[in-house]
C-alpha cells in the first residue's frame, strides 16, 4: 500500500499537470466537462495508438520518441483511465511497461499503484466532481444513487468503478460494506436499459440523460451514444420543445414513451408531491452512425413554444454541444494533427 506521503507526493504532482497543461482551463473557460487525457499526453509529446487488442489494455513506451498506446475495444471511461495510467509511468520517471488490468490493489506492483494513484488524480480532481455536482443540482446524498454516479462518470469520462472508489476516497461518498458493495457492483447494462428501453442487452454504447442543468457545457460522448433528455412539461399551455437548428442533420425530439417495467426499477426514486411536470423524450438521429467516424460537433439549442406564435416568443430555451470522440485505429486525432504540423515547418 502506498504510504501518505507517497500518494500526497502523486497527488500534488497531478494537480500541478492539470494546471500547467491548460486541462482546468479549458473545463472552466470552455466549458468541457471532463480532462482529455490525450490532449495532456501530445502537449507532453507522447504520441498516442489506438489500437484493438486482446487482453492488454494499454502500455507506456519510453524511447527517443516516448508513447502510449491504448486499447479501443474498452469502453470509453476505461480508455481514458488507461490513458490517464500510461500518462502517471510516464511523467513518475517509470520505465516502459504493458498493462492487463488496472486497479492493480494494495498487493500490486508499487510503480503500478503509483500510476493508478496518479491517474485517479488527473482525471478526477475534486473540484472537478464538485464543479459538475453544483451544475447538475447533485448533493452529496444523490451519489448513493446508481443513476446519479453512472451520469456522473460520464461526464468525467471515466469507468463507473473508477468513480465508486475515487469518491470514497476523497470522502465524499459514505456507505457501507454491504451497501457498498452493490452500488459498486451495479449492472451499467440495467441503468442503461432503465433509461433507454429499445438498447441491445449488452452494448459499449452509453445513455447520456440531458436537461436543462447541461446548459452552456460541451459534452464528449462516443458517437453510437445515444441521448435521453428530461425536460418541463408545460404542454397543457400549448408549449412544446424542439431543436430545429439541428432537424437538417436528421436528429429530432421524440417523447420517450414510459415502460412499465423501466418504471417499476426506478421505483425507488423519491416522489415529489407538488413538483413540476417533467417529460422525457428521445434525442434521435435517422442515419445510424458509425462506431469509426472523424470527431464532430453538434450544436444543440433546446427550445420550448407555442408552435402557433411566430413572434419567437419562447417559455424557456438553453443550448448544449456534444462533440464526438472517435475511437478509430491508429494515431490519435491529436497526434496526427501534431505530426502533420511537424512535418509542414520541417
């Protein structure tokens, strides 16, 4: 196990990397809700692969030309915690190493933990987890919550496990071995499920729930995500929301029709007597996409109004981005941009 002075020593080391690189930045004045391991690791001129492998999930490789390389076949919050873990043997001094798991324990190698320790820092820096709670309204309670802490994690960009335990422990999430151990242990596949009835059992897929707390922040999901937004209900006064901007990119808002079975899962979750009316609806896309397309940008401004009045008068209204991670083989995005830039001024 890592002695406190150890892991205050990595702690601080990552913090001084996120404010050096410009990552807290690039949260607070972009409005990104998440670090971008590899955008640290070109500013740090480690070339970046993405590749498909078997058992291996990344791998640190110093050399004249240092480099990380990552499997893609993971799902998205496990990539960036691989990255996050090659980034810690790199800027810890560590030699050139592979890794098949992560979360190596107390048992495990000590260069190992201190990568693990490292990462966890990186990604996942209190101020971040607080910054995105007050946004979206959470309390400290509202993490007990599977739901909450799944949303949570994808906002971070990391594995729902990773998140469990990095808020145990910074102390913000208090409860019990048993009960512990079934939030920790929660199906992501039934939170999906929960939200978005027609998914396939098992997907690497997420199911990013939206409302109007997302306002003004730049989202990073994959592009076969798909989306549930919860909105105000003020239909009964003719009002109804929309996203035309975005209707010629084939994407449009469907009420989400309730599953009774869905419904009975969550029943858990607290009745609001005398609360606002809420609808949920479907942000769907016509044209299935691909799991290998270039990054983009979707510019999404949600508005709610009477479609008879055409005096843009609106009841309410916010905007919010999602910009596509691709997670196609080879060179990052990043780095090809970096080589390509190296060999213009060559």
């Amino acid at each position: 196990m890592l002695g406190r002075k150890e892991r205050l020593q990595i702690a601080q080391q990552a913090a001084g990397i996120l404010r050096d690189s410009g990552s807290l930045d690039r949260i607070r004045d972009q409005g990104y809700t998440r670090v971008d391991p590899f955008k640290i690791a070109i500013d740090a001129d480690l070339a970046v692969m993405k590749r498909s492998l078997q058992d291996l999930l990344g791998g640190f490789f110093r050399d004249e030309q240092s480099g990380i390389l990552v499997n893609i076949d993971r799902p998205p919050g496990m990539v960036h915690m691989t990255c996050a873990h090659e980034l810690g043997h790199f800027f810890l001094g560590h030699e050139t190493t592979v890794d098949q798991v992560l979360d190596y324990g107390a048992k495990g190698d000590p260069k190992e933990r201190e990568a693990d320790w490292f990462a966890y820092h990186l990604l996942m820096p209190r101020s971040l987890i607080v910054d995105v709670m007050r946004r979206k309204g959470w309390r400290l309670s509202d993490l007990k919550n599977p739901r909450t802490l799944y949303q949570l994690s994808l906002r971070l960009g990391t594995s729902f496990t990773a998140t469990y335990w990095t808020l145990i422990s910074l102390e913000m999430l208090s409860v019990g071995p048993a009960e512990g151990d079934k939030l920790s242990q929660t199906p992501l596949q039934r939170l999906k499920r929960e939200l978005a009835t027609w998914m396939p059992e098992q997907t690497l897929s997420d199911v990013w729930l939206l409302d109007e707390n997302d306002r003004d922040r730049i989202l990073e999901p994959r592009p076969q995500d798909r989306f549930v937004v919860d909105l105000p209900n003020h239909a009964s006064a003719g009002y109804l929301w929309s996203i035309d901007e975005v209707a010629d990119a084939g994407f449009r808002l469907a009420p989400l029709t309730v599953d009774a079975e869905a419904t009975a899962e969550r029943a858990d979750e607290p009745l609001v007597v005398g609360g606002r009316a809420r609808q949920r609806y479907v942000l769907e896309h016509g044209i299935e996409r691909e799991l290998d397309v270039p990054a983009e940008r979707l510019e999404l401004e949600f508005k709610e109004a009477q479609p008879w009045r055409t005096d843009e008068a609106h009841k309410a209204r916010f905007t919010l981005a999602a910009e596509f991670e691709s997670m196609a083989i080879g060179l990052d995005k990043q780095s090809q941009g970096k080589l390509l830039a190296e060999i213009t001024d060559a």
